[in-house]
C-alpha cells in the first residue's frame, strides 16, 4: 500500500512539473539605417515571429556599410543591406551568403525641392533621361557614401547625360534628411521610403525618379535588399538561418495580406512620422515585396549591373558567376 502511494504521489509530481523550456537561440543583427526598406525585420521582431521560432535577436544600429563590414569581420551574425553591397563585397574577394530577399525592385527614390523643379520645367511625365538631367546643379543628400541610395544617385545623374561627380553631395542621417532639406542645406535628396514620401505628402516637393516605379526599367527585378549572413553561420547553425528565414518569409505574409498590422508596426518604429506618409510610403514598400522573399539570380545578377552603371565598380571587375551567393531554401 505505501509502495502504491509513493508511485502515485511520484506520478502527481512528475505531472505537475513544468516541461524545461529550451533556450532561445541568440542572434546578433546589424541594421544600417532607419528605413522601411527592413519592414521584415521590424514586423518579424516587433509581431513575435522570430520569438516564436526559438530565437533572441538582437538589433544594432550600425551605420551605413559599416553593417556589412560588422558582418564581414565576424562581429554579428547576420546584417540587413543593399543586395549591391552583397555582389560588390563578393567582387573584392568578401563573400556573403543572400538568404532572404526584402524587395526585388530598386526601392530608392529621388526628390527635389518643388519650387527647383517649377523653375527648371520639370515634367514628371517626361522620359526618364529628361527627369534626371534635372539634377545639374543642386546639393543631393545621401546617407553615407557608396550606399545603395548614393550609387542610385550616380547612376541617375548618368542617365540624365551629367557627370556624377559634378553632382554636390551631402551626407545626412536618414532621419535628419528633411531638416536638412526644410534648413535648406540640401535641395533633394536620393533615399528609401518614409523620408521621400514625406515631403510628397507635404507638397514640398517633387519625385523625380522612383525605383520601385521601375525606373530604370532594365534593372527589375532587383534584389535592393537582403538579409546576409557568413555561409559558416548557416554550414555551423543550419537551425538558425531556418527560423530567421521562416520568419521572415512570415512578416512578407503580413505586409501582403495584413496591411493594418504592418502599419502599426511602422507607426510604432517611425512615431514621428503622420499617419498619411506612413500610409504613403506603405504603398510604396507593398509594389517591391515578394512573397515569398526568395533571392533569385536575376535580382541578384542586376545588382552587379547596377554596380558597374552607377560607376562603383570597373567592368572588368564585375563578377561572372554568382554561385553560393544566394539560396531561398530557407524561405521556400
């Protein structure tokens, strides 16, 4: 009898005992830039879905390139960036891994004061080489140099037949773009969604080019931007780039089929911003997002040529094979 109530009792124990929860996987993430181009990231975090897969990610705000070369020299796991910072990096012998796509158009536009525009005739109908001539002569801000949005630039200056380093640039904190532009520092500026968007809304300027409207129209599709990691990341803890690209695909779901909830993620990560340009710069951010965000190598193959048009990289230098640069097994 006491042999049965020592098995009963040990059974209503081991019952009630908590199952041990297994610990996350902890992940270190370089962000380079307060943009709604890295909506993924900010629903995958903010909504829970990396938590739900099993992982603890930490974001760090690291500026501008230096959020690929963190990456590079082995101090964060993965980094968000520009899919041409990807191809550029593997040129000079850097070799990253492409696991998720953010958008597969350019996502970069160009603004210019409205009153600038007016008083050089602007049309915005007109054929592209003819909007982007009308850089001749006014301070374009960018965020760092050689950025995706600096190498946009460049390569409009190009087309509209200017020389691009007769373009004057200023460099500016995303963020701080429209102060600038307000103090009259800068007369536009070539950036991603909300900071474009913004001015639109105000009435304060003009668009001059727009990636994500497809200009220029030989460079669709484009992977603008990727998640990337080092391939050993994903060759030592396969698990990890699974869940960080489940996710992911999982925030492509909700900006495609729940706008409301993505909205109010980015109204929470952009408080600043009026509810009409994040409304505004959400249409934008839906036109680039592919579902599933799966890197293909003609996105990837146009950022090479986008490299070599915008003057960043020589011909010559350019890569002949993107082998083991992307895979979207882990979105699929």
């Amino acid at each position: 009898m006491k042999a049965m109530r020592w098995i009963l009792l040990a059974a209503g124990l081991g019952a009630a005992a908590p199952a041990m929860a297994a610990e996350p996987d902890a992940v270190n993430l370089a962000i380079p830039a307060s943009s709604f181009s890295f909506t993924m990231e900010y629903i995958a975090m903010d909504q829970g879905l990396l938590a739900k897969q099993g992982l603890a990610v930490k974001e760090l705000n690291i500026a501008g390139l230096g959020s690929i070369n963190a990456l590079i020299a082995g101090s964060v796991d993965f980094a968000l960036a520009s899919g041409a910072s990807l191809t550029r990096a593997a040129a000079r012998g850097q070799r990253l891994l492409d696991i998720v796509a953010l958008s597969d158009h350019s996502f970069v536009q160009i603004v210019l004061r409205k009153e600038a525009a007016q008083k050089a005739g602007f049309d915005p109908k007109a054929p592209l080489a003819k909007r982007a001539a009308i850089l001749k002569g006014h301070t374009m801000g960018i965020d760092s140099i050689n950025s995706v949005n600096h190498a946009y630039l460049r390569l409009m200056a190009r087309t509209g037949g200017l020389d691009p380093e007769s373009i004057p640039i200023a460099v500016v904190a995303a963020p701080s773009l429209a102060a600038a532009f307000a103090a009259k520092q800068i007369d536009g500026f070539a950036m991603t969604p909300p900071w474009p968007e913004k001015l639109l809304v105000e009435g304060s300027a003009v668009l001059v080019t727009s990636g994500p409207d497809g200009d220029p129209a030989n460079l669709s599709p484009m992977v603008n931007s990727v998640l990337l990691t080092r391939n050993e990341v994903c060759a030592q803890r396969k698990g990890v780039c699974e869940k960080m690209g489940r996710a992911y695909a999982q925030a492509a779901m909700v900006i495609r089929d729940h706008p409301d909830q993505a909205i109010a993620v980015l109204e929470k990560r952009f408080p600043a911003l009026d509810r009409k340009t994040v409304e505004a710069s959400f249409a934008v951010l839906r036109k680039v997002t592919p579902v599933p965000p799966a890197p293909t190598l003609d996105g990837i193959r146009n950022n090479e040529t986008f490299n070599v048009m915008a003057g960043l990289l020589k011909p010559e230098e350019a890569l002949k094979s993107f082998d083991g640069l992307f895979t979207d097994k882990y979105v699929r």
